[in-house]
C-alpha cells in the first residue's frame, strides 16, 4: 500500500508537472504573440508619426518658397512683370475681348447664332464676358503676387538698414536715403491701387450676370469693368521703370535717383561712385574703402592711392 501510495504521488506530481509545462508552453506563444501584436503597432505608430513628419516638413519647405524673396523675383523675373510679361499681356487680351463684347452685346455673328449658340445657348459676347473673367482672375492673381514680392524686399531693406545701424553704418544720414525711401514707398501706393482697380473690375463684371449683356445696366458694368481695368493696367506700367529689389546687389539701383554734384569734383572716380550708388551700397563701399585705406603703403596719400586705383580699373 505505502509503495502503490508512493508510486501515486509521483505520479501525481508528474502528471501535475507535466501541466504546469504544457501550460507554461502555451502560455508562452500567447505572451509572445501580444509582444509582437505590441511592437507591431508601435512600428507602425513610428512610421504613421514619420510620414506626417515628412509631409509637414514638405509643406513647409513649399511655404517658406512663396516666402523667399529670391524665388519670387526669379518667378516674377520669367513670367510677371518680365519674360512672357503676363502683367501687361493679359490686360491687354482682357481690352480687345471687352470691345468684342461691347461690339457683338446686342447681335451675336451668324455663324455663331447657327453653329454654336444652340448647342451652349449662350450668346457670343456671354462668352466674351466669360473669358475677360478668366483673364481678369489671372491677371488679379499675378498682381497679388507681385505685390507679395515687393512686400518682401521692403521687409528685406528694411532688415538690412537695421543691421547696419547694429555695426554702427548709419544709412538714414546717407544723402539719397530719403528719396529713396519716397520712391519705394510711390511704387507701394501704384501697386495698391492697381490691385484695387483689378479687383473692382472683376467685381463690376461679375454684376453683369444678374442683369444680362443685352441690358442697359450690363453695358454700363461692362464700360465701368472696362475703365478700371485700363486703370489698373497704366498703375502698374508707372512702376516698370522704378522696380527694385533685394535679390540682386544692385536691386535698387533703378529706385534710385542719383543727385546731380553741383560743384566741382575735386575726386572724380570717387565723388561719381559715390553720387551714383544707393544708400546701402554706399555703406558697402565706405566700409570697403576703410579696408582699402588701412593696406595703403606708408608714404601714400590713402585718397590719391583709391582714385589711383579706380582710375586704373577704369581702364581696363
């Protein structure tokens, strides 16, 4: 009895052995299962929070681009106010379709009144509104953006006239900063109004769809839309001649109105430079002859060895 009761609790605690390691052995796919469930779920949380990461940062390097002097002027450079010259070329097509609208508001052509109108059912100077719209949109839309990028260099000038007030080059007392200051700020005042004028244009003809072409009141908007958009146009052609910017070293120089040196120039190459070159410029030039003046070998009048030296470059 004793041997079979002993043989018995061995067996017991085999078999019970034995569960407590089938049970460990499946409780381990288990734990490992939710281990793996649990870094799966962060690997992908780590590539979701990567991704978004990387969009925003993308579309952030997109923003800051419409926010960089330097590529505006560039894209205003090929395609705005120079280059294809959209700012003179679409007004200029917005004028010959609002004639034809104002020419064809009570008879559409013949071979649109058998061809065309029955299928559209719109009149030919409906359409002619229509495209002077699309025209006017885009020629709203390149001023907005033109004007964006003279925001920016005066923004840019004006941090540069800061800094060099910080290195103790004060710029304000410079002869030809306030007229220069005058200028920038004409052209500003041109830019706004051209602005203003292109947007009540498009607004006036929007108006002539509640009224119609073919009424009295539609060819008035018309007319109205029209004068504004002549308006707009020759506010915009006043700045072509005074455009600056601060992309370029030598941006403000067309802003700039040199004074005529009413007394006789006792250094010509320096007193030229000097009368010629923009205020900040001119801060850039003075710092550059101290440094020109300091290496000048001992003996040597510092102003006669710059003249010499402009004279000399001069030349060649």
């Amino acid at each position: 009895m004793e041997l079979n009761t002993l043989e018995y609790c061995h067996t017991g605690n085999g078999m019970a052995d034995l569960g407590k390691a089938e049970k460990s052995e499946h409780s381990k796919p288990v734990k490992s299962s939710v281990n793996d469930s649990s870094e799966g779920l962060d690997d992908e949380g780590k590539s979701i929070s990567e991704t978004v990461k990387n969009i925003g940062s993308k579309s952030m390097k997109q923003i800051g681009k419409w926010n960089n002097e330097s590529f505006l002027y560039a894209f205003d450079k090929q395609l705005i106010s120079f280059g294809i010259r959209l700012l003179l070329f679409l007004p200029g097509f917005a004028v010959l379709a609002y004639f034809g609208a104002w020419a064809y508001s009570s008879n559409s052509p013949s071979w649109w009144v058998d061809f065309i109108e029955p299928t559209i059912g719109q009149s030919f100077s409906s359409i002619l509104v229509v495209l002077v719209f699309v025209i006017l949109l885009g020629y709203i839309l390149s001023l907005a953006l033109h004007r964006h990028r003279v925001n920016l260099t005066i923004k840019s000038f004006e941090e540069q006239v800061k800094s060099a007030q910080s290195k103790h080059l004060s710029i304000k007392s410079l002869h030809g900063y306030e007229p220069l200051k005058d200028s920038i700020k004409r052209s500003v005042t041109k830019h706004f109004f051209s602005l203003m004028c292109a947007l009540l244009a498009i607004f006036s003809l929007s108006a002539i769809a509640f009224y119609g072409i073919q009424t009295d009141m539609g060819k008035y908007l018309l007319a109205l839309s029209f004068s504004l958009t002549v308006l707009s146009m020759g506010q915009h052609i006043a700045t072509r001649s005074s455009s600056f910017n601060m992309a370029e070293r030598t941006g403000l120089l067309n802003a700039y109105s040199s004074p005529i040196h009413p007394s006789t120039l006792d250094m010509v190459f320096s007193d030229l430079v000097k009368s010629q070159l923009d205020p900040l410029l001119k801060s850039e030039y003075e710092a550059f002859v101290v440094e020109l003046e300091a290496n000048v070998k001992r003996g040597t009048d510092p102003r006669f060895a710059r003249e010499k030296m402009m004279m000399t470059l001069y030349k060649h």
